[in-house]
C-alpha cells in the first residue's frame, strides 16, 4: 500500500533512520510478516542498541514469533533503557509466556511500588494478577485502585466479580456502585446478574 510504499522510499534514501524503519516494522508485525519485522528491528538495534523504542519492538517481535526467552532478554533492555508502563507490562507479558508468571508479576509490582497511586499501572497490576488466578492479591490490588480512583467502574465489577462467594454483601455493594455509573455496560450487568442468582 501507499504507507508501505513510502516507509520503504525513506529507507532507501537513508537506510539508518529509525523511525520509518520502526514504522515500518510495526507494520509488518500487524500483518503477521514477522520475519520481515525481525529482520527490520535486528538491523536497527544493531545500528543503536540504546534506542529504548527499537528494543521494545525487538521483544514484541520475538514475543509474537514464540521466542519468549530472547524477548525477555529485550524486554529487560528495553525496560532499563526506558522503565515505562509499557516496557514493564511488555517484560511481564514475556516472563509470563515463558513460564515465569513470577518475574512477570515481580516487575508490575516492583513499577507500582515507585508509582503507588497511579490508576494505570495498578489496574495493569490488578488485571496480571487476575489473569495469574491470584485472587486475594488482585483483590487487594483493586481495592488500592478504588481508593485512588473512586469511580473506576471496572475496578468495582472486578471486585463484585471476585468477592461474589467470599463476601457476597460486599460484592453486591460494588456491583450496585458499577450499575449505577455504567448501566449499560454488559459486563457490568452480567456480574450484578450472577450476584443476585446466587
């Protein structure tokens, strides 16, 4: 296509610049040329390995070819070149299909823990932890997000969602909190559904 077209005329003139080889890269990896996008980040880490935008794109790609081990390794770069939310949901999502749902849960912790009242990176901390089937902890973890941010609709069903056998009451509390501010969302009405089935 015509973007396509051009990403290559400009690495032509100057096949260093990074950033229509990044664009370029991040094409290929949404179509699924994930040789074509390895090839491309290979070349540009190669040319700047402290380009922290070069190196995430390296793990994503490596992450999307199954090669979960040398995307940590790229990830963990990435990460220390520039420590964002991110490269750090980036480097868990990379220990976590390498089979290491620790390190991944270390590292969302370890970013919260300087950032201790910023809904993104608590909600991202929160979702981790449900997906790792840790409850208690994800409980825990939206509770702390409701008490930055008190409106967070998903935070609240997530919480009725999980609290709906242990405290029933208090799962009913929250999902009359979400009702009342999204009532239209499914998801939202599905838990209030279940919760008041039981």
């Amino acid at each position: 296509d015509a973007t396509e077209a051009a990403l290559r005329r400009a690495l032509d003139i100057e096949p260093f610049r990074i950033a229509p080889a990044l664009a370029l890269a991040r094409l290929e990896l949404k179509r699924g040329k994930l040789a074509e996008a390895a090839a491309l980040v290979d070349r540009m880490v190669k040319s700047d390995p402290g380009n922290a935008d070069a190196v995430y794109l390296q793990g994503q790609v490596r992450l999307a070819q199954g090669d979960a081990t040398n995307a940590v390794v790229s990830l963990n770069q990435a990460y220390k070149l520039r420590p964002s939310l991110p490269t750090a949901v980036g480097l868990a999502q990379a220990h976590a299909a390498a089979g290491h749902m620790g390190e991944g849960r270390a590292v969302l912790e370890g970013f919260v823990a300087e950032r201790p009242k910023d809904p993104p990176s608590l909600y991202t901390l929160g979702e981790f932890l449900l997906r790792a089937a840790d409850e208690p902890a994800a409980i825990e973890v939206f509770k702390r997000l409701l008490a930055v941010e008190p409106t967070n609709t998903v935070a609240m069903n997530n919480l009725a969602w999980l609290l709906r056998e242990k405290a029933p009451a208090e799962a009913l509390d929250y999902a009359r909190q979400a009702l009342a501010r999204e009532p239209n969302q499914p998801a939202v009405m599905d838990t209030m559904a279940v919760i008041l089935a039981q």
